[in-house]
C-alpha cells in the first residue's frame, strides 16, 4: 500500500525497465501496460526508472539504424525490457523483426521463451465446452537455436539453379538447459507435475538429441511425470484436449507455431504475452501480437496482452506480489464482463482497457487487508 509519504524507495526497490514500443499499435499497448507497472509500483512500494528507446520502423527509416551493439549493451545493464511489436509495411518483410526481436534474443541470450496459456473467462473461448479450469498451461519455447539461429544462405540467388537453406541446429547445451529450466518450471507450478516434451523426433534424425536430454534431465525430476506428444499431434491435443497440458517444452519454430493457436484457445492472440528469458539476467518481455499495421493510431487494438507482460517483468524482477495484483485485474475485467471480447470491435478503446485495469487494481489494493 501506499504510505501517503514521499518516500524514495531503496535501490532494491528500484527498477531499471528498458522500453522499446516500436511499430503500429505497439507503442500504445505499451503505454497501457507501462501506466500498469507503475500503479503496480505505487501499490507495492517499488519503483521503475524507464529507459525509452526509440527502435523501430520510423527510426530505421530515418537513421538506418535497427539496434545498434552500443543500445543492447546498454539493455544489459537494466533488469528487464519491454517490448511493444516490431514490423512495418513500407520494410521488407522480416527485416526489422530479425534485427531487433531476434537481435534482443540472440544479443541477450534469452534461451527461454515463456509462454502462458490461460483461459480467463469462457465467453473468450473459441472451443465448445471449455473453460477456465480446462486451459491452464504454459509453454516453454526454446529461443536460442533451431532455425531461428541465422545459420543458412543462398546459393546462386536470383537466377533458375538458385538454391536456399536454413540450417534447424540443436546444441546439447541449448537442449538441455531449456530442458531443465522447464523441469524446474513444471515442479514450481506444481500443477499436474506434468511436462510434455513436443518435437517431431520421428521425422527429423536431430530431434533425438531432445528425446535423450529430456531422458537424462528428467531423471534428476522423479516428481515430475515425462510426457511426449509430436508437434502435429499435440496441436491437434490442444484443440482437443487443452487440459491434459501443464507444462510443455518445445524448440524454436514448433514452440512459435503452437502458441499463436495457444493464443486463439485462450482468446486471441491480443490475449496472450511472454517473457523471453535468461534467469538471474536483463530479460525482455512483450505480447505475442504483431504490431498490426491497419490498427495503429486508433485507439482500438487491446492492451493485455502488453498488460500480461509486464506483469510476467515484474514476476521476473522479483516483485511476484505485484505481478499478481496485474493478473487479478485483468481476470476481473472479463469475469466481470466489462469487457466481453478483446477484438479491435470490442467497443472499448485501448486507453479505456488500461483504465479499467488499473481502476481494479486500486479496487483491489483498497479492499486488501493492508500490505506491510
Ligand atoms: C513471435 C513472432 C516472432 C517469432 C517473429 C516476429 C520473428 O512470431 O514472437 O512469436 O517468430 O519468434
Ligand atoms: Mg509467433
């Protein structure tokens, strides 16, 4: 709670949040989801010192300039960053997403790409029959390698012979400490102590270093019971079945694909945030939503999904109280039923969403027994 006094809270209380809103709606979504952070902060007796950073389409275009080396050292130095969306039209495709979103990854060596699944309220379920109960899980997507790691070219561009490739390379250590970070993850979350390692093993040779360090990893885990689904199967399980998953982790690209539909199951993909995370590092938190160009500026695009991941940040800083406090808001909002879709036709406006947020957690902090 707020003490009425102004107290500057001590070094440890203070965090430093590196921001980065970039392109279309992902400036607004972040000022949501920064104004969040510091209620969250008011709230709790903690305080963000914000670093802005101004990467992105409109910068490159100036400047040519994506993320400069000098600008990821800098982010190493705070304890966490929020990202808005990266990626414009007037830019060739994917261009400015590898520069910055995989540039922040590969630059910080975030290994871990965190991904909850949670279902708030059944009327944003797209699945017949289920609910908040059936679709609780949280995937780990591995962040680091796989296609993703940059390794491939051409070969006779441009002309009839022209050959391309894309090398999908595992290393023991990439394996195996995403591997344990999910045992880890899956023994905490102490939900079904269930993890479920997905891969395609059975049509790509490489993949059976996955299924022997999840072996060998998951043998120092006897509480936690091992589970294997293939990517094909277990996007089909999903649908299906979205309750038999706790916790699930899978490389790169399979780990991309399953949860944009993960996104979907739990209502769309402006629902949905993640963490990209090294433990103990600076690590960068954004939604999954793209910067969806045609919604820029018009105050309609939701902001929880930018709200969800500030407070995975502020989980990450070690300010779990908080970060509670973000969730429980954002449940109250669709249980509620103040805000019935989270669709750009919702017919609450971005700023109105975060004002919502917030308006709930004062309620909520007004009505708790008083924090110390
Ligand atoms: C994501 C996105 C990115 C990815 C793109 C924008 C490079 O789809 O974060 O899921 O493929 O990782
Ligand atoms: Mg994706």
């Amino acid at each position: 709670m707020t003490t009425g006094r102004d107290e500057v809270p001590p070094l440890a209380n203070r965090y430093r949040v590196a921001v980065l809103g970039g392109d279309g709606i992902g400036p607004e979504v972040t000022r949501e989801a920064r104004e969040t952070i510091e209620l969250a902060a008011e709230i709790f007796g903690f305080a963000v010192a914000w670093t802005d950073y101004p990467f992105g389409a409109e910068h490159y275009l100036k400047t040519k300039e994506a993320l400069p080396a000098s600008a990821l050292e800098e982010m190493k130095g705070h304890d966490a960053i929020l990202l808005g969306a990266i990626g414009d039209p007037r830019l060739p495709v994917g261009v400015l997403e590898r520069a910055i979103i995989s540039g922040i990854r590969f630059g910080l060596d975030l290994y871990v790409n965190l991904r909850p699944i949670r279902l708030f309220a059944e009327h944003l379920c797209p699945l017949k029959g289920k609910g908040p109960r059936d679709i609780d899980l949280i995937v780990v997507r591995e962040n680091t390698e796989d296609v993703y790691a940059g390794i491939g070219g051409f070969l006779k561009k441009g002309t009839a012979d022209e050959v391309a490739m894309q090398e999908m390379i595992f290393t023991r250590k990439g394996v195996e400490r995403v591997v344990r970070y999910s045992f880890d993850l899956c023994r905490r979350r102490a939900k079904d102590k269930k993890l479920t390692l997905v891969d395609k093993a059975n049509a790509v040779g490489a993949m059976d270093l996955w299924t022997r360090v999840f072996e060998e990893v998951g043998g120092e885990y006897p509480d936690v019971t091992r589970d294997h689904a293939y990517i094909d199967a277990a996007c089909m399980w999903l649908v299906k079945n979205p309750e038999s998953f706790d916790t699930v982790v899978v490389s790169n690209m399979f780990g991309d694909i399953f949860t944009d539909l993960g996104a979907a199951i739990q209502g769309g993909m402006g629902v949905a945030a993640s963490g990209n995370i090294h433990p103990g590092k600076a690590s960068m938190f954004e939604p999954i939503h793209g910067s969806a160009p045609k919604h820029a500026g018009r105050n309609v695009a939701s902001p929880i999904g930018a709200v969800l991941a500030g407070q995975m940040l502020l989980e990450h800083v070690g300010q779990p109280a908080a970060a509670a406090a973000i969730g429980a808001a954002v449940e109250d909002l669709f249980v509620s039923g103040r805000l019935r879709s989270i669709g750009t036709d919702s017919g609450v406006s971005t700023t109105q969403q975060g004002t919502l947020i917030r308006e709930a957690m004062r309620r909520m902090a007004a009505n708790a027994p008083a924090a110390s």
